[in-house]
C-alpha cells in the first residue's frame, strides 16, 4: 500500500474546530488518483492544535467526512500518519483533489484558492521575463505586487484562518518585541496555539541568547542518563552542536566544527552534538558515517529546541568556561571568527 499522498495543496495555520451534536454541516470528500490508500485509515487534523477532529476509512479511491464544527478551521488531510493536502474545514460541501491538493467548496476556501492563484500568475510572469535590462525593471514591479497580495489577504481577513495563515508567513522572523507588538494589535491571533508556541521559542532563545546561561537538560537512551551540565560549565569553551541526520546544513556543518575541534580540541575547546527531532538509529549511522569523533547526546527530541528556543538546526552555541552563551547561531566562516576568538583569550 502507497502510504504516502502525493501533493501537499497550501500550508497555513489553523483555528480550533469544535464538534458538535446534530446534522452534518460539513461533507469533506478527498478524491485519490488510485486506489492504492484503499482500507488506510484518513484523519481530519486540525493544523493548530494538532488534534484529531475527524476520522474514515478509504474505500474506492476516496475518503468521505462529515461532521459539525461551530468555526472555521485550516486543517490537514493525513493517512496513516502521513502528511496532506491543506485545506479550511467550514460548513459546506468540500472536495479536495489529493494529488493536486486543490480544494472546492466553501466561501473561505474559494478566497484562499483565489490568493494562491493571484500569487502564483506573479510568479509565472515573472519567470517568464526575457533575460534583458529592460526586465530588470518590471521585475521590481511583479515582486512588489507580489508582496503586496499577502499583507492585503492578512489586513482583509484577520478574523478567520486565511489572515491566520498570512500572519504566520512573517511571524517566524520577528523577534519577541515585534511579535507582542503584533499581538497587541490583533488580539485575537493570541488564541492560536501556534502563536502562543511561536511567543514561547521567542523567550526561551531571548533568555539563552549571547549574555545568558546555560540551561541543564538531561536525555536517557539505551539505559545511560546524559545532562548538558555533564559537558557545560566544566572550566572549557565548549561548542555545542544541535542538529540531525536527515537535515542538509547539519551534514554540511560538520567539516566546520571538525576542523575547530582538530585545532582547538588540544587547547582546551569541548564539543558536544545533541541529536533532535531525529530517530536515534538514524543519528547513529550518522556518527559513524561521518566519523564523528565527540560525543553525541542522541534521541533528545524537542527537549532541549523547547528550552533554547530552536525553530531551525543547526544551531551551534558556544559556552564558555563557566557556562556563559558567548556565540549563538553562527555557522561556516562566522562559526570560526566567533570560536577564533574565544579561544585567542
């Protein structure tokens, strides 16, 4: 069985769906290109949350929903476990192509598959622009009304998940007092648990910044207990790697702290990785694929991303002997100026 659908229609974030008793206000039917998610178990998942919010077999090539909800919700179509189309739950009669990931039916959907197709005529002018000087100029032009599609979609709507969703494109490169800022002008986007989520990384990675402490976590697998503290604060420079196997930069960042810990190792600089979001065997073969010759805290999952504010690996911080963050968020050439100069003192 294919467990695996084939098209992923327009990520976004989500307000909380809410079961009620009565008649069906929703009917949502996902059309597959074969039969081959046949008996597989399809779910409703509402994108915020995280919750289940509904639940069908596959039969024929198809999964059928119906329900109740009291508020519109961007949601995801998952089979077993895999991921799928995005699309909003609301009261009408809803189908989704689940290999293209194009969905009809209801008003906001019908609005969200309008942006996307404004966005998406930009971008196919754009790329169709000859390779001349004159082009420069109306390539300026298309990436400002680009740009423009977006923050009016936001300001537009701002009270259902479409505005949500916009909302969210720059809320992951604001800092804390950008994102309060925000906050405080649109209350009501504080109700999404992914906000909130967003809100609390912004104040773990302000509290582990450059200028704070260390902050102890400990992670056991296969029987045997490791802390952060057990390597951190222990009278070294101390550079530590928070990364993964499957992850490209992480792989690539390797030969950079590789080469530090062959100059500076005997100089007293320590080096720890700390595998996340990765499965242990995985980050295993890693280790010894890439022959990696520090020790690895392996299967720490969300743990230590939760309590240093981590949304992207790698993220290399540098501890001086006391436990001190002197470097955050550094990589390649600034990676070395940054532990260069920590070990010059």
């Amino acid at each position: 069985m294919n467990k695996k659908l084939l098209s992923l229609a327009f990520a976004t974030a989500a307000m909380t769906a809410c079961a009620v008793a009565g008649e069906p206000n929703y009917k949502v039917t996902v059309n597959f290109p074969d039969d081959s998610n046949d008996d597989a178990m399809a779910y409703i998942v509402d994108f915020d949350s995280g919750e289940l919010v509904d639940s069908t077999i596959v039969t024929g090539g198809k999964a059928v929903f119906s329900g109740n909800i009291t508020a519109p919700a961007m949601s995801r179509i998952s089979v077993d476990g895999g991921r799928g189309p995005m699309f909003i739950l609301e009261q009408a009669d809803i189908t989704i192509d689940g290999q293209k990931g194009k969905t009809t039916g209801g008003a906001l959907n019908g609005r969200l598959e309008s942006i996307a197709a404004q966005m998406d005529s930009i971008v196919a002018l754009y790329q169709s622009l000859p390779q001349d000087s004159a082009s420069v100029v109306r390539g300026k032009e298309l990436e400002a009304e680009y740009m423009a599609i977006p923050e009016k979609a936001f300001a537009e709507n701002i009270d259902n998940p479409i505005g949500l969703y916009f909302f969210l494109q720059n809320a992951y490169e604001m800092d804390l007092e950008t994102l309060d800022g925000q906050l405080k002008k649109y209350p009501s986007l504080a109700s999404s648990k992914r906000v909130g989520k967003l809100r609390d990384a912004l104040v773990a990675k302000k509290e582990t910044s450059v200028g704070g402490k260390y902050k102890d976590f400990e992670i056991t697998y296969n029987g045997k207990t490791s802390k952060l503290s057990d390597y951190v604060g222990k009278g070294k420079y101390t550079l530590v790697d928070f990364w993964a196997s499957w992850c490209g930069p992480c792989v690539r960042e390797i030969a950079t702290i590789k080469n530090l810990y062959n100059e500076y190792h005997d100089k007293g600089l320590d080096v720890l990785g700390v595998a996340v979001w990765d499965e242990p065997a995985n980050t295993e073969a890693a280790i010894s694929q890439h022959q990696i010759p520090w020790p690895v805290i392996i299967n720490a999952q969300t743990i230590p991303t939760d309590l240093y504010g981590i949304s992207g690996i790698p993220c290399i911080i540098l501890f001086d002997p006391e436990g001190n963050i002197v470097s955050r968020d550094q990589q390649g050439e600034n990676l070395v100026r940054d532990v260069t100069a920590a070990m010059s003192k």
